[in-house]
C-alpha cells in the first residue's frame, strides 16, 4: 500500500540524525560526483547518521552505497512512475535498507524532506533543484526551527552569487544554507551545523556530557 505523505509540518529540531543527499540520477560509478556522493555518505553513516535518498540512480545509488559500506542505515522514499518517461523512477541495484513508497513525485519530495534533519545538496538537474528549492523555502518559512542545507561543491558559490544578485533574497534565507566545496569542508560545517542546533534547544555539548559523567558528585 502507498502511504499518503502530508507537506511537512514545523517541529523541533535539535541534533542531526537523518541526512538526505539530492543529485543528479545521470551519473553512473565512474563520475566523480559519485564518488563525492559515496564518500559523503560513508562520512555520514561512519558517525551514525541514517542517509536519506529518492532511490534512484546516479547520486541516489552513491548515497547508499557509501552509506552500506560504513555498515550505516539507509532509506529511500520513492514512488513507481506510469506513464512519466523522464523520471528515472526506482533503481533496482539501489538497495536500501527501509523504503516508503508513495504515490508522486510531490509526495516523494515532501517525504525525503519531513524525514530529514538536514540536506547536502549536490549538482544535478531540474529534480534537485525542485527538492533543492522546496527545502529551501521551507527553511525560509520555518527559520529558528529550519533544517540546515549544506550545497556541496564550489559551483555553488557561482549559482548563489547570480540568484542573491537578481532575487529578493532575505538576509534569514541566506542564513539557512552553507557551502562546502569538498568533503574536508563538509564535515567542518556539519559540525558546526550540530552545534548551533544544540544552542537553539540549550542542549549540553559533548564535553559536556563527558564530564559530568565523569564528575564524581554526580554520581548516586
């Protein structure tokens, strides 16, 4: 049975658990955006995270795989096209480890964003930049309680430069993403990314926790 996905509601969001990866379907192994694509998600599922994707190709399939090969948790929400010739649809060799289906591409998007706690956007076509712009102005919406967007790659810089020159971007839109243009840049900012969520929910950081742990007078 397909399960009906509602447009994502405000909650309250306070650490970063589930991440999903958007890119482009049209890649296969050989593309280094794969590869980028893998390495992220190995990152993400080596320091505990469940990697999120549409369970397609290119991307999709990357995210899975790197994630598997960290011994991480996956999950793909999909839906199964009919009569939808340009949409890549459910990739066979995309094996995941949970999967939603749904019943369109709208309720398939709006599904990869409601499980979300955050997104890493890659290049890609006109999909990712409907998810891309879905989560975005959902952030906009949502900001103080938004879920972080981090667009990997130094074409991102490029793209954001012309949009905030010939768009009535905000300056809390532009709080809600970050630009990382490798994997080493990634990690800085997803951390930082942890931090700031845990500040907004006055959440102790790690150390923190060490040490009370450690703190004897703490102890029964």
């Amino acid at each position: 049975m397909k399960k009906q996905i509602k447009i994502p509601e405000v909650k309250v969001h306070c650490g970063i658990k589930y991440v999903a990866l958007f890119g482009s379907a049209d890649i296969d192994r050989n593309h280094p955006l794969y590869q980028e694509a893998f390495g992220v998600a190995r990152y993400l599922a080596y320091h505990d995270k469940v990697v999120i994707n549409g369970g397609g190709p290119g991307v999709m399939a990357a995210a899975t795989e790197g994630a598997e090969s960290a011994g991480g948790e996956t999950l793909a929400v999909t839906f199964y096209p009919v009569d939808m010739p340009e949409f890549e649809g459910r990739y066979s060799q995309n094996n995941v480890d949970k999967e939603i289906k749904t019943a369109n591409y709208i309720e398939r998007m709006f599904g990869l964003i409601d499980r979300a706690d955050a997104f890493i956007i890659f290049q890609g076509g006109t999909g990712t930049l409907s998810e891309w712009a879905t989560a975005w102005l959902l952030g906009h919406l949502y900001y103080g309680n938004h879920k972080p967007i981090i667009l990997y790659g130094a074409f991102w810089e490029k793209v954001m430069r012309v949009i905030n020159e010939n768009f009535f971007i905000g300056e809390k839109e532009r709080q809600v993403y970050r630009i990382a243009r490798n994997e080493e840049e990634m990690i800085v900012l997803l951390n930082e990314l942890e931090a700031e969520l845990r500040d907004r929910c006055h959440l102790p950081t790690p150390e923190q926790l060490v040490a009370k742990d450690a703190d004897p007078h703490t102890q029964e």
